[in-house]
C-alpha cells in the first residue's frame, strides 16, 4: 500500500517509498512530541493524562489548524516502528491513562506494526484520535487494534469542507467513517475511576459564522448514533492564529457565547450525552509545545 497510497479518502496514490503523499507522509512514521497530556475529555485523561504521540503531516491540512507546525509545516522526527512501539511501552510505564494516537490516518500502517510487536505488553487502551476523514477500509483495518475512536466531524457542508480544507467530500466519507468505528467498538466502557474503556467520542468544534452548520452535525448526531456507543464533545477552543490567510477573514475572531451556547442548547434538546468547553479554552497556551520531547 506504500507504492500506491489509498489508505485516506484523498486515494493521492503516492509512492511512499521514494516521495510523500497529499499529508506530507512517506514511508515511516514523523513524530513531533510523546508526553502525558491532560487537557483531553475528562474521561480520556482522568487520572495521569493521555499518553499521547503526535504525528506529523495530515489527510486534511484545515487552513486554520491549532497543531498548524506539525501537520501543514511537517515538523518532526522520523522513526521506525521498534522505536514507536518503545514509545507506546515508555507511556505506559510514566502511569498513562492510555495511548493516545494524534492524528495518525497516514500512518497506520506504520502503527499496526508496532502495535503487533508490543501489544501484548499494553495494558492500556489505544486511542485513535484523528480528524475524521478515513476511509471504511482504514476503520476495518484497524478492527482489532484500537479501543477508543475520537474523531473530529468539522463540517456539515462540502462547500465549507472544500473552502478550508479542500475536501467537498469530507462529511459523506467522514460519517460513514465514524458509523463504521462506532459499530466496531460497540457500546461505552468504563473503568472504576470513569475513565474509557471502549467506545467513541465524536468532536466538533465550532467554528466563527459557521453555528447553522454545527447545527446540522448535531442533529445528525441524534439521528444517527446513540447514547449508549457515542459521547460528543463540543469544542469552543477555535483561536484565530496569525497564520490564517486574509482569504478568510470569517476566521479571523473567536466564536461568541451566541454562537457557541446555540450549538450546546440544541445537543442539550436533542438529548445528546457528552462535554462542553469554557471559553478560556480558546488560547494559544493549550498548543503543545512540539519539542520532539519523549521520541
């Protein structure tokens, strides 16, 4: 598959192995920081933190991503899998709550293997924490290997999707995606101390003038899931970064309480189970600092 790269919806068909695909990916995994992190849901980092890994590169490059050094300026460190499986084992032993994949569709080949070579030593859950653009075949291919999925559904409308991230296509291939994890991790588990076992968390996060559009991702949410495999968790942290282009002047505020407390009011209406954020979330102190520290 690293010959003819198809494992994300963009099917770029990159060689992998002799060039990078659309994500900045080739063949070996990038990592730019392994640490404990606890500013994931309650019920992700509820004791110690996630252990998490942060890839580099990303199937959507959003124009106005908060991890905007590591997946559209592609820093970070190459290593092999032993090394990324020694990362996962280093996490534990530090007291994770679990392993906590970032943004890692590009590389789950690379995962699967490292994950093959120590997963019997794990005794924590394997987070797939990504933004929710995958392919069925990527979610079956890791049947098996992951415990919890918490994906991102940005976008309702394929003219906002292509405007910020160049995928018209994102919501069609992005809720097949997440039907498809939440049918395979099946209903939510807890551990003694609430933290997750199994199941899925699926994140929004609002955006400034898009509120009608979040909307519609609520109530098809409502439609489609159920309370008793999925958790929502709505974001409020968007910050407008200097880097984001005059082409979108829109992004260029925070969102308001209006905004924000509308898209919380109906997931309230709609009976809807899950987080919600404080506006304080919305700064840049909530950034990891990519030092390629723990790699």
């Amino acid at each position: 598959m690293m010959n003819n790269c198809i494992l994300c919806p963009r099917k770029c068909g990159a060689d992998r192995t002799v060039s990078t695909g659309f994500c900045g990916a080739g063949e070996h995994a990038v990592v730019a920081k392994a640490s404990l992190h606890k500013w994931e849901e309650p019920c992700i980092s509820y004791k110690n933190g996630a252990g998490t890994v942060f890839f580099s590169g990303c199937n959507l490059h959003c124009c106005f991503c908060q991890n905007n050094k590591i997946s559209n300026e592609l820093f970070g460190k190459e290593i092999t899998d032993e090394e990324l499986s020694d990362i996962f084992l280093r996490l534990q032993d530090m007291g994770a709550d679990n392993i906590d994949l970032v943004t890692p569709s590009h590389f789950i080949l690379n995962i699967i293997n490292s994950l093959d070579i120590v997963k019997h030593k794990l005794q924590i859950p394997i987070v797939y924490n990504c933004g929710g653009y995958e392919s069925v075949k990527a979610v079956e291919m890791l049947d098996g290997y992951i415990d919890i999925y918490l994906p991102d559904l940005k976008y309702f409308s394929g003219e906002i999707s292509a405007k910020y991230s160049n995928a018209p296509d994102y919501f069609e291939k992005a809720s097949k995606a997440i039907l498809a994890m939440t049918a395979q991790v099946g209903k939510l588990k807890y551990n003694d101390e609430g933290g997750l076992l199994k199941g899925t968390v699926i994140r929004h996060m609002v955006l400034p003038s898009h509120r009608h559009d979040s909307m519609e991702i609520i109530k098809w949410i409502a439609e489609n899931t159920s309370n008793e495999s999925v958790l929502m968790s709505i974001m409020n942290q968007y910050t407008p970064f200097d880097f984001i282009s005059d082409k979108y002047p829109e992004l260029k505020r925070r969102v308001t309480k209006m905004e924000y407390n509308s898209v919380v009011h109906l997931a309230a209406e709609l009976g809807i189970n899950g987080f919600t954020q404080q506006k304080s979330s919305a700064s840049e102190e909530y950034v990891p600092d990519f030092d390629l520290s723990g790699i």
